[in-house]
C-alpha cells in the first residue's frame, strides 16, 4: 500500500487539477444541458471509469519495470516532478486568459446511456495529454523500496494511486451533471475566483513538486 503522505499528495494535486473548469467539465455540461441530467451522469461516469482504466494500464506498465530497475524510479521521479512544475507554471501563466473564456456548453445529439458512457470511457483513454498525465505524474510517489519492493506492491501502490486521481474529479463532474447550465453560468460570471482557483492550483502543484524532488515524498 502507499503510504499516507503519498496519498494526500495524490489527492491533493487531483483537487488542484480540477480547481479550474476543463475540458472534461464542459463534456460532461455539455450532456447534461442538451440532453440530461442522466446523461451527465452518464459522461462522468464514463470519465472516471476511463481514468480507473489507465491507471491500471500504468500499473501494469511501469511496475514490474519499476521492482527490476532501481534507476528508472529516480529518473522517473525527477521527471515527474519537472512535469508537475511545468504543469503548475501553466496553469499560472494562463489564469487569466483561461478565466475570460466562455464555458457555455455546445449542443449534442442525443444517445442512450450506454453509449454515454462509453464515449466518455473513449474521450478520456484517447487523450495524450492524460496519458501522458498517469505515466509522469504517478511514477514519483511510488515507494520501490530501493528495488526491495516485490512488483505486486508496486502494482497495488499504482492502482490505489492511480484511482484517486479520476476520484478527484467525480465531485465536480457530478455537480455540473446535476446542475448543469446553472454552474457553467455562475462559473462564466465568476473570471476573478477562476482566475485565483488557478493560482492556487498551479501553486500547489509547485509545491508538491519541490517535496517530491526533495525526497520529502
């Protein structure tokens, strides 16, 4: 299992994540306003459950990698916490145009529930950019044990790490579902709370990825 502080950290860069309205966010507000509230639920179910399925993909990738080469954890841990202060930059660097842009939701054909929910399953295990996401952002709170580690436990660590970040997320994804025009409006009035939701995103993400490159994590 992980340790306690490496769940928080997980936990806590998955917040920061989804601080700030997404692509995701507007999928799911999308359904929700065009054809239902069901159907947001749908696509947020489909979401998670395609961010449940890459996070066993990466554990079943990088863990028997991880218990026989020792040097592939530091390389990944330093990278991983490159990434995470990349990742923060952005996310400051791009407040506030991120936060002018406009989150009305386009319109969508309708389609059963099914196929909701395996297009969402779909739209998250296509995108690079969260492929990209578990393979880097994972790695560095693996604790190998300095090799010592069997790759089962390794594994374990992946999945139990790897589920909390499309848990992060559901929160907000259901609530939009729920709410549907009702948040994505507030959320298109409200540019300075956006704005500084960003800030303290991108923050934290610096933060934890200076632990992480410390050896604090």
């Amino acid at each position: 299992m992980p340790h306690l502080d490496a769940i928080f950290a997980v936990a806590l860069a998955g917040f920061a994540l989804s601080a700030t309205p997404g692509p995701s966010m507007l999928y799911v507000a999308s359904r929700s306003i065009g054809q239902s509230q069901s159907a947001g639920l749908a696509s947020a179910l489909g979401l998670g459950l395609g961010g449940v399925l890459l996070a066993v993909a990466t554990a079943f990738g990088l863990a028997t990698v991880f218990a026989q080469f020792d040097w592939v954890v530091e390389v990944l841990r330093v990278v991983g916490s490159a990434y995470l202060v990349w990742l923060g930059v952005d996310m400051i660097r791009t407040a506030r145009k991120s936060s002018q842009l406009s989150l009305e939701a386009s319109e969508v054909a309708r389609e059963p529930f099914h196929r909701i929910v395996w297009q969402g399953i779909l739209v998250e295990l296509l995108n690079p950019k969260t492929v990209l996401f578990f393979a880097l952002f994972l790695p560095p709170f693996i604790d190998s044990g300095a090799g010592q580690v069997s790759a089962e436990d390794v594994r374990l660590q992946f999945l139990v790490l790897g589920a909390l970040v499309p848990l992060t997320a559901v929160p907000s994804d259901i609530v939009v579902a729920v709410m549907g025009s009702t948040v994505t409006r507030a959320l298109s009035h409200q540019q300075r709370l956006r704005e500084r939701l960003a800030w303290v995103g991108g923050l934290i993400l610096i933060g934890i990825a200076v632990n992480l490159f410390a050896g604090v994590v």
